[in-house]
C-alpha cells in the first residue's frame, strides 16, 4: 500500500523551480523551465539529483522518458557559466578546482543515470541546444528536434572543453569527424545538418518537437519493455572511462588564467544571449 501510494504521488506533478515531471499513461515528462534558458547550476543538478531519484521508482511503471523545455530561448544554453566563474573567484586554486571537480561528478553521475535507465529515453529539442544542454540530450536515447534547433560546443571560446560527457557520448554516438568538427570550430548545426550526420533521429516542424516526441512514446508502448532495455543495454554501452578522463582534462584546463579571463569576459558580456557563437 505505501508503495501504491508513493507512486500515485508520482504521477502528479513534482519538482521545483528549474524542472518538474508528471507521469501518465507509462510516459514520464521532465520539464525544464529555468529562465532564461535552463542553465546548469547548483540550483539545476540539485532538482536533477533529487529527480533521477525519483526516476528509479518511476520506471516500474513507465516505457518512456520525454524530456524537453519550456523556455522559448531552446532547450538549453549549457552550464550556468557565471555561477562556473564565480567558483574561481574569493578562494584558492586547489580548493576552486575541488568544488568544479565536485559539480562534475555530480552532474556526471545524474547523466549516466538517464543514459543507463530501462527507460527509452527522448530528448525533445528546440533552438539553442549548446554545451551542457547538447550532453543533456546525447544522454538520451534519441533526439527529437524542432527544424529551428542549433547545437553547439562552444566551449573552447572559453579555453575549456565540454565537462558533462558531451565529448565520449558524441563520440559514442556518431564518430570522431563529427567530434572534431564541432569541439574543434566551435560552430553550430541545425537540426537537418544533425539528422543528416545521425545526431538527431527526426526532424519536427517549429514548435512540434514535443508533439512528435509523445508520438513516439506512443509507438513504443507496442514493445515489450524488457526486450527493449535489453535492446538498449546491447547498442549503447556507457563510455565510463572515457568519461572520468573527460572530467580530468576539464579540471587541468580550468586552472589555466585564459579560462578565468574567457569566464570574465561572458559575465561581463552586455549582450542579452551572451552564449550564441
């Protein structure tokens, strides 16, 4: 009976100020609304923590997650860069470069969690889908997109690389030219460019990426679930190694003075989408 219950207070709306989740009819909905464009800060990774939590109680009763954003920017514009700036700041290098590597064994952790779950996972994407919020959407199983969605790695304006397993999942996924191509350029793909090289899977008109994402929750609930996490297990494989050195480069290349001066720069950036290649 507990059990019955703690699951009917599932199915309500839950969460908080950067994200939220319902689940009905075996799908499970994250929300992100975090203005102005669902950055990744303290604040999100602590909602994430507690909703990854709640997840693996969900997936008894779910065949699917959809995560997609409420925000008209896009999906998610990456990690929150003047909070990053600000751990560098009023402390010593050792114990700044603790709280990164912290924050990114957190965040780590919550991202293998989607990337591993039973679930069939499915990002659903619209305009900026940079940095963090690109990793975000490469831990899911498949990407949905609006034709007005961009992604990007544009950290290396910031003399960083990507921290949240962007680099092993896009590898992982569709090959180091395509790595090389936008860790090393820094520019942008839209969601026709990302179909063509295997990023994205579909392809939805503006403002249609929710609607078609639930259209494949709907499909996928004709497949019997344990065939279908086996499925997952097989096809992707979690890239852990790869991703502990990835944490490793990104804390060596934080204590370096350009970052601190790049960080400086964007938060003093007068420009109202300072994170826009």
């Amino acid at each position: 009976m507990h059990e019955e219950k703690a699951i009917a207070t599932l199915a309500g709306t839950c969460g908080g100020s950067a994200l939220s989740w319902t689940l009905a009819d075996g799908v499970i909905e994250l929300a992100l609304h975090r203005a102005p464009c669902n950055e990744l800060g303290s604040e999100s990774l602590e909602e994430f923590e507690r909703f990854v939590t709640a997840l693996a109680r969900m997936e008894a009763e779910a065949h699917a997650l959809i995560i997609y954003s409420e925000m008209k920017p896009g999906f998610c514009a990456g990690a929150d860069l003047r909070e990053l700036y600000q751990r560098s700041q009023g402390m010593e290098k050792a114990a700044a470069g603790k709280s990164v590597r912290d924050f990114l064994e957190r965040i780590h952790r919550v991202l293998n969690l989607i990337d591993a779950s039973s679930l069939t996972t499915i990002a659903a994407v619209h305009g900026v889908t940079f940095g963090g919020g690109l990793e975000l959407a490469l831990a899911c199983d498949l990407i949905v997109a609006d034709k007005m969605a961009r992604f990007c790695f544009p950290e290396l304006r910031l003399g960083l690389i990507p921290g949240f397993g962007g680099i092993p999942r896009l590898k992982r996924d569709v090959g180091n030219a395509v790595v090389r191509d936008l860790l090393l350029t820094g520019r942008s793909f839209n969601a026709n460019k990302a179909q063509q090289i295997g990023l994205v899977s579909q392809v939805a008109g503006e403002g249609e990426a929710l609607r078609a994402a639930r259209a494949t929750a709907a499909q996928l609930k004709k497949f019997d679930r344990a065939t279908a996490a086996a499925a997952k297990r097989f096809i992707k494989p979690i890239p852990h190694e790869e991703l502990r050195r990835e944490i490793d480069l990104f804390c060596e290349l934080f204590a370096r003075p350009a970052v601190e001066a790049g960080l400086r720069k964007f938060v003093e950036s007068t420009d109202a989408q300072p994170y826009l290649p």
